[in-house]
C-alpha cells in the first residue's frame, strides 16, 4: 500500500495530525484563542482537501473505505458542520473563562470519527469510527463539569455503551451467518440464502437497536432531551447535527442492502418508528419549557421526517434525505448558536422565559432565531420548507399515504410550540418592564457568524436550486 | 413585469418602512402610505385600460404574463399572470390595504416600523396568492401572506391575542398542508401521464386528473381554500382572529384573506377538477347554506361587536361558496360581486368597530348608546355599512346576494329558499347593531366624531359601494371572460 493510496482520505488524516499537533500545542500554550483559530484553520483545510478527494472520487481505499461523491458531500458536510461548532464554542461565554483549550481537540477528533463512518465500507471502520465519535462525545457532553452535564454525560456513556454492544452483537451475529464483514457483499450473499435465516434476521434488527439509538428515535430517544439539556450549547449543536448526519449518511448508503430481499419486513419496522417518532417527538415537546429540550424532542421528529424518506425509492429519496439534512443541520445549527450567544458565563438561555421580548432587545438576534424555528417548523421563504417539501415529494412519490399522514399530522401539532417560541420573543414589554428594558450588548463576531447562518437558510428557502443541483450530482453514483 | 411590481412594491416599501421607523414615525406611515397608493393607482390604470380588452377578446385570454425559471429541477418556475378575476382581485387587494394603513395611522402607537412591515408584507403576499398561476409558487405566497399576518395579531391584537394568533396559524397550516399534498399528487400523476414535471397551471390544466382519484385531489384543494373561506365546520378560528386581531388585521382578514378561499375554488378547485367538482357541489352548497343560517344566528347573539362582525362573514361566505358551486353565469358573477362588495362592507364595519373601541375602549355592545346624539357622523356610517351588509337594493352587497340566489335557484330550490332566510337574519342583525349602539339611551362616554381623515376613509368605501350598487357592469365586464372560460369546461353544464 503506497501513500498515494491513502489520498482520498487526505481530510480525515489532516484531522488526525492536526489533532495530534494541538495537544502538543495545548501543553505550551493554553490559550482559548489560539486553540480555537488553529482548530478552526486545521478544519478549513480539511475541507480544502475534499476538493482533492471529489476528484478522485470513486475509489476503494483497501478493503475498509470506499471514497465516492456520496461520501465526499457528506464529508463536506460534516466538517462545515464542525467549522460553526468550534465558532460556537470560541463564543461560548461558559469556555471562554475556564480556558480549557482540549474542547476543540475533542470535536476534531469526533469529527474525524464521522467522517470516517460515512466513508467505511466495511463492519470494522464503521464500529471504529463510531466509538471515535462516542468516546470523544462522552467527554464532551460533560466537559463543563457542573452537576447537571456530569449526569449527562454518564447517561449517554451508560446508554451509548448499550447500544454499542447491541450493534457488535449484531454485526457478530450477521457475521456467524453470512462469513463477511464487508458491507458491499452482503447484499450478494443474502440473496443466495433462501428464506429468511434466524441469526441474519437478529442481527439486523440488532444493528437496527444500535443505529436507531444514535439517532434518537422512537422508541430509542430517551437521552435525548437530557443530553441536549445537560451539554453546552455548541455541543448540544455538535451532537444533533454531525454526530445524527454521520449516522444518517452511513445507514442509508446500506439500507437498500438489507432490505432488497425478503429482509424487506424490516422497512414496516422502520416505517413504524418513522411514525412514533413524529408523532412522538412533536407531542412531547408540547410540554417542555426549556428551549434545550424542546430543540431535543424536535430533533426527535426531524429524524423521523428524514426516515420517510428513507422509506421512499429511487434516487429522489436520497436527495430529499441529503437535502433535508443540510437544511436541519444548518436551522438547527443557528438555534443552537442564538442560544450559544445569548448566554452568560454562569447560565444558559435556556428557559423559554428568557427569550421573553428579546425582539425588542436585541431585533438581529431574535430575527435571527425566528428564522431558524421557522425553518425547523417547515414555513415558506425558509428551508425548512423546502427540505420539508421535497421529503414529502419522495413519499408521495413512492405512495406512502400512511408514512405522509402522519408527517402532515404532527408537522400541525409541531407547529404550535414552535410558534410559542417566537411569539415570547414577540412579547411587548409592560409598562413597568420598559423602564428596565435595555438592549443587549452581545458579541459583534458571534452576531456576524449567526447573520450568516440565517441569511444562509433564507437563502436556501428561496432559492434551492443551486444545492439541488450539487446533491443530484453528488447522489447519481449511488444507484 | 408589471405583475412583478406589484408584488415589489409592498415587499420594498415594508423594509423601507421598518428601517426608517428608526428616525421617524410618521415617514413610515407616508411611505408605507405612498407605496400602496401608488401599487393601487397603477392597478386601476392597469383595469382600465384593459376594460376594452376583456370585453370582446376570445375565451381565456390573459391580460400579461410573467415566466421566469425558479427551481427547474422540479419544474418550478416563477409564473405570474393576470385575468379579469385576479385583476379585480388585486385592485380589491391594494384598495384595502390603502384603507388598512389609514386605520392604523394613529391606532398603533409601539413598535411602529415592524408593524407596517408586517402590513406591507401581507399585502404584498395575498397580491402574490392572486397572480401565481405556478401551484408552488401559489403555495409559497399562500404561506408567505400568513406570517405577517400572525405576527400583526401576536403582536398589536386585543387581550387574547396570543391564543388567537396561534390557532389562526395552526388551523390554516395545517389545510394548507393538505393543499400541499394534493399539489404533489397532482404533479406526480401529470407526470406519470406527460412526462413533464411541472407545476404550471396551464399545462396542468391540459391533462385534467380522471376518475376517484380527481375527487381525492379536488377534497385536498377543497379543504384548504374552505378554512380560509371559512366553510361552516372549519370557520372556528375566523371569530377569534377577527376579534383579536388589530384594526388593520381585521380590515385585511375579512376584506381579501377571506377572499383568497374564494379564488382558489373558482382558479383551482374548479378548473382542475371539473367533474368531481360537480359531483361535489350538491355537498359544498349545503356546506354553503349551513354556513349562511349558522353564522347568521351567532352572529346575533353575540354582545362584542367585533366579534358580531366576524360571524356575520361567515354568513356573508356561505352565499360565495353557494355561488361557487352553482355553475352558472349568474352564481358565478353572483359571488364575485358578493366577494368584492364584501370586502367593502365588512371591512367598513371592521373599521368602525376599530374607531369606537379606540375612543371607548370596549367592544360589548351593552355598553354603548345613543351614539347618534354625540357622534352623528360615525353613526351615519355605521348605518350605513350596516345596512350594506344587509343588503340593502342601491348597494353592491344586494347585487351579488340576489344573482348568487337566482342563480342557484334554477338549479336547487329548497337549498335556495333557505338560503334566502340568511338575507333575513342579516336584516336582524345588521339592525340589532344600529338599535343597540346608535340608538337607545344614551350612555355616558366620551365619543369624539369622526375626523377628515376617517371621514374621508369612510366616503371612498361609501362611494365604491354605492357604485357597484347602482352600476355594478364594468366589474361584469371585467370577470365575464374568465366566468365564461370556467363555464365551458367540459362536464360542467
């Protein structure tokens, strides 16, 4: 195996040196400027080299990854997704004081375990990348070391190991029958079998436990809204959005694989947990009075819009999925980073109290946010809309009125407490409040980076056409 | 390109307006003022010069067109165009919002520029609604209109209007998603027969949708534009969003959002699904009737004022969906008058009710009398438009309510004779308002009458109404085409 082999992986080995060279650098130097700009570089250039890897794309590298268009976008996406998480993290109020530069070593090296799932081809990278990702989670979730991010952090180390057994257990079980740990044959030796077998079936549905507590659906999301609660806000960010992408990138890149054959019986299980999950996510987060975790219930049903679309055939879904992630990741993205913004070093804008009047506060900020729900409850002039219209397009598309329905149904439930959200920003001060309404004074780099993301999704409500264009090229190799 | 303006024009002027709220108040108002003053002026121009032209051209002709690719993936394009139905939409439109800014002059007092942002940004979405012939850009401006709209009744409505604002948002999200997916399925089923995907009116309505599927399609288009109408089941959100919403809102709700239900059943539901429209009718003109008696007699036992108004465009409503599915020149012209001269009367009352509750601060009904002694001149105009609403012969109202009866009585006589019984209850409660709040004992408020510019607010809608009272035929003319066009679509007579 030569170096030029290697070549296609050039962003995910410039994450591993660059990390590699940060903890050295933290030893010298503990500056949380210093670490979040070389972070920052290091992944701008990372990204720099997917340019490289699109041009070589598609090639097998050795029998654990294999490189094409699909991956690279997904790549790209990840690590743009992890640039706004380390300008989020530079912003945070809460890191800021503690100087604790080894955050940005810690989602570099989750980054990097992303990225690799969504290239690995094969059993073994996929469970490496996984657990690279986790454990680098498990420290970030609780990486401010305050009560309630030590519980969360616990939580998802105790649940996340579960499911990690679950998935090995699976993958044991798959291997036991078919002899094969590369992804790409089993599709070939499932066909041959006749019936389905006991063992492959187990193991399926095992892999379907771990995958499907990774991205927090029903009925596997109950860390969900602890997590998203307990975790600083940019890593609350970093684990909706690359940590469920990663996942989301991998599993469907193979879920035509076990369900082309009489495996099929599968896909009614994962129309029913696209339902719960809608269903599910959008009722309780009726409830919640903390943003953090009505952000965690939505996401719980975002993730099971994206699974109707898994659901859906041909090239459309894929391009709805990959669509829909963009948008979700970026609106959610933005919510996170308003509420990044808005905190203090001792407490985040969490309670929906909070967000009381900041219309009148600070008008950017809250406009900024409004587009952001906006987006995530789906209404024209933002992407949300548009993610949300071409996963319905893939439904009706491929004639799944139950699985659409239900999409329909909840989006009308979801869009009440989105709606209270913006209508608490919206809330003329009293009279005695006026005297002490004052404007917020908040950072004029974080109001910048945030402007961008929500002029980014506004833009992409209303004119798609350019990232639709990327995606269909980028998804025509697949199929 | 002028049907872009027209659009343009509101959407430019709103984020004028809020940015220059910064310095001054009242330049926003004038600019927000100018702007739609000059849409509307353009818009008459627009009517009449083309009058001639609508008169004697061929079936189905547009005035102008406008065609820009948007999302060629999906075959979405950017597509305006303009008939005598949404031209007389969009002067109604432009008309109102001149009336709605006038209004709020000095009824809103905090947060001035957002405020008529939101105003400008309504308008300019509902003119959107009434010239996209692209069933995704339809859809896009359906939704854009209500935004503004939610935050202009969150935000400077009445004390519930937290609860108003989001019930009024889920109610018609929730149809309008409905809408969207019989959109989709129409256009996947125009593909599965042409090849083509597009969301092109014109090109949809070449290969019309057979068999039971078309009437699945026609229900999904149907209930969409009945919430917004509001149809008899479906109307519970309009009471609340009319009562809460701020002057302006209202002005706008009942006078053209009300209207765009209307527009997308005569542009939509029955171009598209001529067949099972008319297995349908019988349904929606009961749904119709139920509607005009139902909101009638809410409408009288109501003692807020503002939310007597609201019920009695439920009832007022019921007559354009009776008219809608009726099928013949005369119920057709019928209900477009009846939409035109609604918007008129409803939005005049609406705007009265805004006046009084700015001066007395109340809309219950059993607190207000003899307001002829103190205030002669508001009083005069509410008789007035109260009596608009009853339909009274000489005023626009009369015109439509009578060829919308005449029309369905060729067709269905028991359903019209009941309907004819609604005419009657609005006598009731159009003079139940004038007894209970001009006349009567005189209650001890302080009623400043009315000023020159409420006055002359209030004459230009008197004056429009009592034209299209007396000479209703330009705006027969004008819409006669496009009647005519839907009337020879095959399976309808």
């Amino acid at each position: 195996m030569s170096f030029s082999e290697l070549m296609p992986l050039l962003p995910m080995i410039t994450l591993a040196v660059a990390s590699a060279i940060m903890v050295l650098l933290i030893a010298f130097c503990r500056s949380h400027n210093v670490a979040g700009f070389f972070s920052a570089l290091s992944l701008i250039l990372a990204l720099f080299f997917t340019l490289n890897m699109n041009a070589l794309a598609p090639q097998e590298v050795t029998a654990l990854f294999y490189v094409d268009k699909y991956a690279v976008f997904y790549v790209a996406l990840i690590l743009v997704c992890s640039l706004i998480v380390i300008m989020l993290s530079w912003l945070y109020p809460g890191l800021k004081s503690a100087v604790q530069p080894e955050l940005f070593v810690l989602i570099m090296v989750a980054t990097l375990g992303a990225s690799g799932m969504v290239c690995s081809k094969h059993f073994v990278s996929f469970f490496l990348s996984l657990e690279t990702l986790s454990v680098a989670a498990y420290v970030l979730i609780a990486y401010l070391r305050v009560g309630r991010a030590y519980e969360a952090g616990i939580k998802y180390l105790v649940l996340a190991s579960v499911s990690s057994a679950f998935l090995l257990l699976g993958i044991g079980l798959v291997y036991f029958e078919l002899g094969t740990l590369d992804i790409g044959h089993l599709s070939e030796l499932m066909a041959r079998h006749q019936g389905m077998s006991l063992f492959v079936t187990a193991g399926l549905a095992m892999i379907l436990v771990g995958v499907g507590f990774k991205l927090a659906v029903v009925p596997f999301h109950m860390w969900a809204p602890d997590i998203y609660q307990g975790a600083p806000a940019p890593v609350t960010a970093f684990i909706a959005t690359v940590s469920k992408g990663a996942v989301f990138a991998f599993a469907l890149r193979y879920l035509s694989v076990a369900t082309n054959h009489e495996y099929g019986k599968l896909s009614l299980v994962i129309s029913l947990i696209a339902i719960a999950s809608m269903f599910g996510g959008n009722l309780l987060a009726l409830l919640q009075r903390n943003v953090k975790r009505l952000l965690a219930y939505s996401s719980i049903a975002h993730a099971g819009y994206v699974l109707v679309a898994f659901q859906a055939s041909g090239e459309m879904a894929l391009q709805a999925v990959a669509y829909y992630l963009v948008v979700y990741f970026l609106s959610t993205l933005t919510a996170f980073g308003v509420i990044t913004v808005l905190s203090n070093e001792q407490y985040e804008a969490e309670n929906i109290s909070q967000f009381e009047g900041l219309a009148w506060k600070h008008p950017l900020l809250a406009a900024i946010f409004t587009v952001a729900i906006f987006s995530l409850a789906g209404i024209p002039l933002t992407a949300g809309f548009v993610g949300k219209f071409y996963v319905l397009s893939a439904g009706i598309r491929s004639e799944l009125w139950p699985l659409v329905f239900s999409l329909i149904a909840s989006t009308a439930v979801g869009i009440y407490y989105y709606l209270r959200v913006v209508v608490t920003m919206y809330h003329l001060p009293g009279r005695e409040a006026e005297a002490s309404e004052s404007r917020l004074c908040l950072s004029p780099i974080g109001c910048a980076v945030l402007s961008v993301l929500g002029l980014a999704v506004l833009y992409l409500g209303i004119y798609p056409a350019r990232l639709m264009e990327i995606i269909s090229q980028a998804m025509s190799g697949l199929i | 390109m002028i049907l872009v303006w027209f659009i343009l024009i509101p959407v430019i002027a709103g984020i004028l307006a809020w940015v220059v709220a910064k310095w001054s108040h009242s330049l926003t108002r004038w600019i927000s003022l100018f702007a739609v003053l000059a849409a509307f002026v353009l818009s008459v121009s627009v009517w009449i010069g083309s009058l001639g032209l609508l008169k004697d051209s061929a079936l189905n002709t547009w005035l102008f067109m406008f065609e820009k690719a948007w999302i060629p993936q999906f075959g979405v394009s950017f597509f305006l165009a303009m008939d005598g139905l949404s031209l007389l939409m969009v002067v109604l439109t432009l008309f109102l919002g001149v009336i709605a800014i006038g209004c709020s002059w000095t009824e809103i007092k905090e947060k001035v520029g957002f405020y008529y942002f939101n105003l400008l940004w309504a308008v300019g979405g509902i003119v959107g609604v009434f010239l996209a012939l692209d069933l995704f850009l339809f859809y896009f401006f359906w939704e854009m209109m209500l935004i503004p709209m939610y935050f202009l009744i969150a935000i400077w409505g009445h004390e519930h209007r937290v609860y108003a604002a989001i019930k009024f948002f889920i109610f018609t999200q929730a149809c309008s998603l409905l809408l969207l997916i019989a959109i989709l399925a129409l256009y996947f089923l125009n593909y599965q027969k042409t090849g083509i995907y597009t969301f092109n009116y014109l090109l949809l309505l070449q290969n019309p949708v057979a068999g039971e599927i078309a009437f699945w399609l026609m229900l999904g288009f149907f209930i969409a534009f009945a919430v917004k109408l509001p149809a008899f089941p479906l109307h519970t959100w309009l009471p609340d969003a009319h009562t809460e919403a701020p002057t302006a809102g209202s002005v706008l709700l009942a006078g053209i959002l009300l209207k765009t239900g209307a527009y997308g059943i005569f542009r939509f539901v029955i171009p598209l699904f001529p067949l099972a429209a008319v297995e349908f009718a019988p349904w929606a003109s009961l749904i119709g009737v139920i509607g005009i008696i139902y909101g009638a007699v809410l409408a009288f036992a109501q003692t807020d004022l503002k939310r007597l108004v609201a019920y009695t465009s439920v009832s007022h409503l019921g007559f354009v969906l009776l008219g809608a599915f009726t099928f013949n020149e005369w119920a057709f012209q019928g209900a477009i008058m009846q939409m035109v001269c609604h918007g008129l009367s409803t939005g005049g009352l609406f705007f009265l009710v805004g006046l009084m509750y700015e001066r007395i601060h109340t809309r219950d009904m059993e607190e207000m009398g003899g307001f002829w002694k103190i205030a002669p001149r508001l009083s005069g105009v509410g008789l007035f438009f109260s009596f608009a609403s009853l339909g009274l012969p000489g005023l626009g109202n009369f015109v439509g309510e009578f060829l919308i009866l005449l029309g369905s009585f060729q067709k269905n006589v028991p359903l019209t004779a009941v309907a004819a019984l609604g005419v009657v209850a609005a006598t009731i409660y159009s003079l139940w308002i004038v007894q209970k709040a001009f006349h009567g004992e005189t209650k001890p408020l302080k009623l400043a009458d009315l000023s020159v510019r409420e006055m002359s607010l209030a004459a230009v809608m008197i004056v429009t109404l009592v034209w299209l009272g007396v000479y209703p035929q330009p705006l027969f003319d004008t819409t006669r085409m496009v009647v005519k066009s839907i009337l020879s679509l095959e399976g309808l007579l």
